[in-house]
C-alpha cells in the first residue's frame, strides 16, 4: 500500500478475492478508529455489500487485540531476518512480505501441528495447491542465471543478487541486484545461504559497499522543496534564454546575485562528507577511527537526508534566471502563512492587528449598529478572511483581515433586489498587457482599503456578531448593516456606482466593451486607462503625468494604497523584462499541489491522456463530489494564465454531478502535468505585428456520451494570445464542415469584441480581422452563397459570418491541420504535438529548472 487512501480499493479487492477463491462472504469488518476506515467511499461499500463494521472505543487499542498481536508477530519475524543477515532497513517490506510466507507455512501447536495454509484449504474442501518452494535463507548471496538471449559471449552467465523472498504471481524466488535495480524472479537460483549480502560489520546495512551506495543514491536523495522554503539551491545551473532577467527596473543589480543567494541559502552545519559512509578507502577498507567517528554520528546524519519521493519538487522548478528582486519576490509571497480563522489569527500580533484594524475601520464608517432581531427576520452569517498585500519589491504592505457576510443565505426580495455589478474581464487584462509590451506603457497596481464600506445599504439586512467581536453586552443581539459589507449580494453593484460615479467625475470615460474599464484620451495623443477588478485597481497607458495626477485624485475620495509597479494581481504573478512580460501562477500552482498532497507526485508531460475518453457512466467507483468540484474550480480559475489545460479542465468540468474514479483519476493527471510546468504562463512579447489573428478549430463528434463537437478558438492581440476558449457545442453537428462552421461564427464574435475594445482605446488596427481554419468546405460555405440547400441548419450562423467578410471586418483564410494553433484546444495530443502548439500559444516557463 503506497498510501492509506488505496484502502478502500484494497479492501474490495480482497472481498472478491475470498469471495471468489473461497466461495464465501465476509459478514463483518473490525477496525481501529483511524480515518482511512470512514471515508465515504468504503463506507457506502460496506452498507452496499451488508457488511458490518465494528471499531474498537477511542483509545481501547485492546479492544483491537487480535489485529495488534498479529502485526506484532509479523514485526518480531521481519525483525529477526533483517537482524540475521544484516538487511537494510529500506528492504523492510520484502522482510515483511517474507515473514508473512513463512508463518503461513509453519506449523503451530493450536492448529495441531498443522500449517495455516493447510488449514484454510482443508476448511473449505478445496485440492487447490498453494504454490511453494523450499525456504532459503532471508537476505543470503544468490547467483541468478542470465539467459542466453540476454548475454554475450563474454558476458558472465549469472548476476550477483540479494535474496529477498518468494514470488507472489510465480513459482520462483524474488531477487534484487543492487547494481541494476531491478528485481528478478527465477527458479534458476544458485544460493550462498551462509554468506549475507551485506557485510557484518556494517550498521545493518547504512554503511555497505559502493554497489549499495549506487542505489541508494536515488532512494535517498535530497528532501523536496515545500512552499514554506522554496527557493532552490544555487546549484542548478541553466543555460541563458529569452528570460535571463525579469524585471525592468533592476536589470542592472544582476551583479548582486551573489550576495542575494549568500543571505538566502546561509549553510546548514554538518558532518565532514569524508567521513560520511560509503566514503570508503579505494582498496575498501575501513579505517578504524572514521568507523568510530560513525557510529559516534547522530543517527539521522549516519542516514543521510531522506526523501518520501523520487520525484521532489526541487527537480521542476528553479530561479536561476530571475533577477535579485523578482527572485526575493517570488520568495515573499510564498513564505508568509495565512491564518485559516480567528481564533488562529488571533495568536499572531500582526494578524490581531489586521482584526482590529478592520473593526475601526468598520466602526468608524458607521457600517452597522446593533439591535434586537425583529421579529420574522432572519440574520446572514459572517467570517472572517486574511490575506496579504504585497509591495512591487516584496515587501509586504500590509496584513489583511477582511469581514465577509454570507451573502448566499439572502432571499431575493427580503434583504436584496438588484445584485448585477460588472468584473473585469481578464481577457481585457490580457489585452492590456499586449499592448503594454508592445508600446512600453507602464503598469502600476493600487489597492482600495475597505472598498465595499463606500456604499449605502438600501434594504434591511442583518447580520451575527462578528466572531471574536462577542461581548456581554451584546449577547443575542444582531447588527444592523447600514453599509454594504464583503460577500452581500448588493455590495458589488453599491461600491461599483460609488467608483464610476467618482471616476466618471475626473473625465474618464467608460467603455461599452467592458464596463470596468475607464479611458481618458489627451489631446496630445495619449492616454491613461483604469481597469477595477473588484478593490484592486491597475492604471497603465502612455501619459505618466496623468496617471500620477489619477492616482492622487483617488486618493482624495478612497483609501488608496499605491502598490507600485503592477507584479502580483489576482493570483497571477507578472514579470517584466526588456524583452516582454510573463504572467503565471508559480504559487497558486504550489499551494494547490501542497493542499492535495501532490508535491511528491510522479509528473506527467501532457495534462490528458489520449486513449481516454470520459463518459458519464463507466462502471467505476463513485468518488468524494465536494472534492472533485473543488479541485475542478481551482483549475478553472488556473486557466486563466494556462490555454495549455483548457481543453482538460473543459472535458473534467463536464462531470461535476455525475462523477467517478475514472474522472477523479483525468483531474489527477492534470495535477500530475502542472507538477511538470510549474512556472508555465503567458509571455507577452513585443512584435511588429499590429492585427488580430484569430485560430478556430473543432474535433467533430469527439463526445462518446452524446457526440457533439467541442469547438476550439484562441485569438492574438498584436502577436500575443489574448483570448482563448474549448467548448462543448449545444447540438450535434452532422458533418465535419458544420461543426466547423460553427466554431467559425464564435470565433468571430470574440473577433468583434476585441475590435471593438481596441477602438475604443484608439489604438491602432490593421484590417481585415484574419480568421484561420482548416476546413476547406467551411470556408468554401462561408464564401460562396450557392451551397443555401446545404446550409439551412446553420442559416444564420452562414448569413452573419458572409455579412462580416463582405463588410472587409473579416478575412477567412486555410491554414493545414499541422498548423492550426487551436487543435490543443479541441483534443488530447501526444507529447511532441502538445509541446509545439503550447509554443506557439506563447507560452514559457521562466521557472524550468532543466
């Protein structure tokens, strides 16, 4: 068992396995109390199956006497073979599995001297022969006979191996050679049983010859980085590329590098590596005093640092390439821990701090008061949530502890009438920061401190006490909101006129294409623009002047703090360098690989497999749904800076309420893929080009549930991937050109979209808007009007996209298969195909430490 979670299948493979073999059924399971007993999936197992499941009383281990005994047992054997033939500690479960073999085919005086196996055959009336070959001795020298095909000449005929245990599939014996690590299983074994493997002076094998070391040298490699210390040794040297430094203001403090790593990487006191074992004298000796100085070692430094995983952390991810301060950066954002709720807060001065900071600030606005609940009303919930704002060096601005109410317990037309408020959409971030590389504008990054206390409240809303906030004197009573607060249904739309009224007061103008976003044009040519997310605010264009004067203005009517150049926005951290800008999410990805336990993981090259195909109904286990559908949203908000996985994460979305194991196992994998590509994100690179360039490309019938197409589009803003999409199509198309023809109108619909946005920001556009697609039928329907009879299912699409290329908006041109930058986004591809398109999508890894 590689982890506790596999108990639940383990236990059902073994219910079948006796069930099956022994034609009978197990009536009860007797366990402890540990977790792995009581999870949803075994316990529906059981309750399905009738099987009762008896535990043993909190801290009554005796109560468990039978299990506990009989692993004692197992534990006294392994022991005493690795002790005889001086086993390494890490063969602990061949000893294990051995020891199990043995006392099955021992004879015990309760069984009348007859052996356990002999006992169960004879109890079911069964001449089945258990397979068994004579015993040898645990850990011996063994000589395995190499094959003829397998040889040479002049190769030797046989492999020097350790002797640890019998096969479980085969009639043979299991042996491991140190040298090759491998194991082999054979009955063509010549054994030395009075010779160990390992010599007796040895510390139970920690200190053996150079062919252990040479294994053990993987095992035991170094520990994985964590999020808590991250930053990688200086050891991993990479090769110079296209992101050397990333960030534009220090490029000329590359030379501090060195001092930077000195303070970061202070080295950690330890033994003299000449005295370490396996260190030994050419001719394999031992001297006496380095034998005494070993044995006078700690323990865990006669060990050596251990990891639990081949693959640690370490291995995919370094920061070489960045710069003294984006790499200091990174490092801050990742240390610091959030408290989870207020009672943890409450143990750290700065976090209580944070509390009463938000308490004033609450008080202070007159956001609420408190009363008695009337009668016939019922009060919404509240909790607590921090977080940290970081300045653009890394240094933390300050901590935040935000009060949030509850906002989905309100009922529409009791405590809230109209909740519509506009986000930006992070497409049109995307398109900013394009444009930003290309023409060099700045990025700057404000925060509104208590954004949502700026609103009035309108109806009556009440609320708990706020943990933390009770007191005698107001036991049982409720506040009484006046003010919209965090996580209130109208609290967005109350804030959000409060900002465009102020904003629109200072001559900005709102456009239509999105509504958050604010632009001022001068005279002169320039401009300065405003886009709100929510209390998070970024100011870029080409007019510094202006956008200093914006952010004073601001300040006047908000509690502004001016976070400096723009770095770290909504999760996703911005480098910039002379070259271009690199957006990811480094540490959305780490905190998301360290919530699910997957930082030790074995990674994979491509987020789906290609011979898998979901269904919704395959016959394997159902799984934890809240877990699924947490995990899937965590992916669907990574996709934002990761086009890589929008095709995975589409497909896994599609099972959010009829999920099993083999959907569980598809979100996995994309895990196990972004284990692979840490650092991957959007780079945003200045180009000559000055167009829109939109791709567009289906899979045709690729559902096996209901065969509908999923339509892919992904669409370049002056040289950089702006916009992307993977959908499932609402109908089923029944030829491969209507699927296509339909992919073609959405892609023309982001088209308008981006081309509006661009004109009203008044920047300037080549015409037509070129539209690629690989479908020579598609574009044959879409250009030429006589193909009506074939055409009447998909009339309109046909009528909207003809009007926009007879208006010049729109160009159609062919672009081969092998060419088509959308196909990641409508299927699983193969490594090689998967890895160009993710090129050409624009993508890099700043982070990659091969």
């Amino acid at each position: 068992m590689k982890e506790k979670s596999k108990t639940s299948q383990i236990f059902k493979n073994f219910k079948n396995m006796i069930q099956t073999q022994f034609q009978s059924k197990i009536q009860i399971l007797k366990s402890d109390n540990a977790r792995d007993y009581f999870n949803s999936i075994l316990g529906e197992f059981l309750a399905q199956e009738g099987i009762v499941h008896l535990s043993s009383c909190v801290d009554t281990p005796q109560q468990n006497g039978i299990a506990k005994r009989k692993n004692r047992h197992l534990l006294e054997v392994a022991r005493s073979l690795m002790f005889s033939m001086n086993v390494p500690k890490l063969f602990w479960g061949q000893a294990v599995l051995t020891a199990v073999y043995l006392i099955n085919r021992m004879p015990f005086r309760v069984l009348k001297f007859q052996t356990p196996c002999q006992t169960l055959l004879k109890s079911f009336s069964t001449t089945r022969l258990i397979s068994t070959v004579p015993p040898k001795i645990f850990g011996c020298s063994v000589f395995v006979h190499i094959n003829q095909q397998h040889r040479s000449k002049l190769d030797p005929r046989s492999l020097k191996c350790i002797f640890l245990g019998y096969s479980s599939n085969q009639k043979g014996y299991k042996c491991y050679s140190p040298v090759t690590r491998k194991f082999y299983n054979s009955m063509d074994v010549t054994f030395f049983e009075t010779q160990p493997y390992y010599p007796k002076n040895d510390i139970q094998g920690e200190n053996s010859t150079q062919e252990y070391q040479f294994w053990d040298l993987e095992s035991f490699s170094e520990s994985p980085i964590t999020t808590e210390n991250h930053i990688p040794p200086e050891s991993f040297n990479q090769p110079e590329s296209i992101v050397d430094l990333w960030d534009k203001e220090h490029i000329q403090e590359e030379t501090e590098e060195g001092a930077l790593s000195q303070q970061t990487h202070e080295a950690e006191p330890g033994p003299n590596p000449s005295k370490l074992p396996g260190n030994n004298a050419p001719d394999g000796t031992v001297d006496s005093e380095l034998e005494n100085d070993i044995l006078n070692m700690p323990i865990a430094w006669r060990k050596g640092v251990r990891s639990c995983t081949q693959h640690p952390i370490g291995n995919f991810i370094s920061y070489d390439k960045l710069s003294p301060t984006f790499r200091a950066f990174t490092s801050s954002i990742t240390e610091i821990q959030v408290p989870r709720n207020i009672q943890e807060a409450f143990k750290y001065p700065k976090w209580k701090a944070a509390v009463d900071e938000e308490v004033r600030a609450l008080e202070k606005n007159g956001t609420w008061e408190i009363t008695d609940l009337p009668r016939g009303k019922k009060p919404v919930g509240c909790k607590w949530i921090f977080t940290v704002k970081y300045k653009a060096d890394g240094n933390v601005d300050r901590y935040k502890a935000r009060l949030v109410a509850k906002g989905f317990t309100q009922s529409y037309g009791i405590d809230y009438q109209e909740n519509f408020a506009p986000v930006a959409k992070l497409n049109t971030v995307r398109v900013l920061l394009s444009l930003a590389a290309n023409l060099d504008w700045s990025l700057h990054q404000l925060d509104v401190k208590n954004a949502f206390l700026n609103g009035d409240l309108e109806e009556e809303v009440y609320m708990d006490i706020p943990a933390g906030l009770e007191t005698t004197s107001n036991f049982n009573k409720v506040c009484r909101l006046r003010k919209s607060l965090y996580g209130l249904k109208q609290s967005p739309r109350a804030w959000f006129e409060w900002f465009t009224k102020v904003v629109k007061g200072y001559g900005l103008v709102q456009c239509q294409s999105d509504h958050t976003l604010f632009v001022k044009h001068f005279p002169e040519g320039k401009l300065a623009i405003i886009i709100v997310y929510v209390d998070d605010i970024i100011l870029t264009g080409d007019h510094e002047e202006k956008i200093d004067l914006l952010k004073k203005l601001l300040t006047k009517e908000f509690e502004i703090t001016d976070l400096g150049n723009l770095k770290y926005f909504l999760g996703m951290e911005i480098a910039r360098s002379k070259k271009g800008i690199a957006v990811s999410q480094r540490k959305y990805v780490l905190d998301l690989l360290n919530e699910t336990g997957m930082l030790g993981c074995k990674p994979a090259e491509t987020p789906m497999d290609t011979t898998v195909k979901l269904e919704e109904s395959d016959g394997s286990a159902p799984v934890d749904k809240g877990r699924y559908q947490r995990l899937v949203g965590k992916l669907i908000y990574l996709s934002h800076t990761r086009p890589d996985i929008g095709f995975s994460v589409s497909v896994v979305s599609q099972f959010m309420n009829n999920l099993t194991e083999k959907h569980m196992t598809a979100v996995i994998r994309i895990l196990r893929y972004l284990k692979m590509t840490l650092g991957k994100g959007l780079f945003f690179q200045r180009t000559t080009k000055k167009e829109i360039e939109i791709f567009s490309d289906v899979d045709w019938a690729g559902s096996v549930t209901d065969r509908r197409s999923t339509s892919g589009y992904c669409s370049f803003v002056w040289g950089n991937l702006v916009t992307w999409r993977s959908k499932k199509q609402s109908v089923v198309a029944r030829s491969s050109a209507e699927a296509e023809f339909r992919a073609m109108a959405q892609g023309i619909c982001e088209g308008i979209w981006l081309n509006r946005l661009l004109e009203e920001l008044r920047v300037p556009l080549k015409h037509p808007i070129v539209l690629y697609c690989d479908n020579q039928a598609a574009i044959s329907i879409a250009k030429n009007p006589v193909h009506h009879d074939r055409t009447k299912h998909v009339e309109i699409d046909r009528h909207f996209i003809k009007e926009k290329i007879e208006e010049g908006v729109f160009k159609v041109n062919y672009t081969p298969t092998n060419c088509q930058t959308a196909d990641i986004l409508t299927k699983a591809l193969a490594r090689v195909n998967f890895e160009d398109l993710t090129e050409k999508l624009g993508m890099i890894n700043i982070y990659n430490a091969a």
